[in-house]
C-alpha cells in the first residue's frame, strides 16, 4: 500500500461533503429560501410595528411629564395665592383675600385636571410599552426561526424547516396578541 492509496480524515471528510453536495434535495433548498424571504418580510413587518410603538411610548411619556411639570406650576402658584389671600385677611382686606380665593379654586381646578391629563398620558404610554415588549418577542421568535431554517439545509432535512415554520406562525401569534392583550 502507497501513500496515495492511503485515505486521511481530511479525504474522508472531503469525499463525504461532495457526496452530500450531489444528494442535496433541491425543492428543500427552493422551500428554505422561499420560507427565510418570507420570514424576513415578517421580521421587517413586526420590527416595524415595534418601532412605531416605541415612539408612541416615549411621545406620551414626554406628554405626560409636560402636562405634570404644568400642574406643578399651577400648584406653586395655587400656593403663592392663598399666601398673598391669607396677608390680606389678617390686613382685614376683605375685597383682595377674596379675589385670591378665587383665583385660588381656579388654579386648583386647573392643577387637578393637568394631573389628570398627566396621568391619562403615563398610562397611554405604558399600554404602548407594554405593546412594543410583546412586540420585542414577537420579533426574536421570527428572528431565532429564520436561523434554525438554515440547520434544513446543512442536515439536509425538513425537520428544521418545519420547527422554524411553527416557530413563526408563534411570533406571528406574540406580534398579534400585543394588539388585543
């Protein structure tokens, strides 16, 4: 026995892999890549909503901590007035004190419903939170299904494919559950 005639690991190895090359299904490769064009056109759509969630979140959290900066305000003001009220009924200045009393309730009333507008916002934006979270693992499942779709290819078997199929049909169902839970 020569040199030539002996096979080493690499050889085998080699031989083994072009072996494989000619026997790989064809319709498996065409599904596979139809299946990951699909999957990624659904990753884009579900990022995207993801996206679009985020913004609505932080937009109304801005809103909410505007409007509870405002209520500060009038609150600081409110408080300004019934001191000024207060001087002018130990002054015994009956017409003034009752002037800041009124402009008294009206800053309380106004403070009261900007907390509450604050409070509508805040709530808004951690529905909106909330979404783009469900979204976030919507997403990874698409995400995580795509890279296993390539284990059909290497092993040459469906088995893969079909794990990653069901895999997205469950990120599909996380991505749609953000709209109605």
């Amino acid at each position: 026995m020569n040199d030539q005639e002996i096979e080493t690991p690499a050889d085998h190895v080699r031989h083994a892999s072009h072996a494989a090359h000619g026997e790989t299904d064809k319709k498996l490769t065409r599904d596979v890549a139809l299946s990951v064009t699909v999957m990624a056109i659904i990753a884009a759509t579900i990022g995207s909503l993801q996206e679009t969630e985020s913004a609505h979140a932080l937009g109304q959290k801005n809103e909410a901590v505007l409007l509870q900066t405002q209520a500060s305000d009038k609150w600081s003001f409110f408080q300004a007035q019934s001191i000024k009220k207060n001087m002018y009924l130990i002054a015994g200045n009956a017409d003034k004190a009752q002037h800041y009393g009124e402009e008294e309730e009206k800053l309380r009333t106004e403070a009261t419903e900007l907390e509450a507008k604050s409070r509508e916002e805040w709530e808004k934006s951690t529905h909106h939170t909330h979404r783009q979270h469900t979204l976030t693992l919507g997403l990874t499942l698409v995400h995580v299904a795509i890279a296993i779709s390539s284990l059909a290819i290497f092993n040459n078997r469906r088995l893969p494919l079909n794990g990653a199929l069901a895999l997205t049909v469950g990120g599909i169902a996380v991505a749609v559950g953000a709209y109605f839970f």
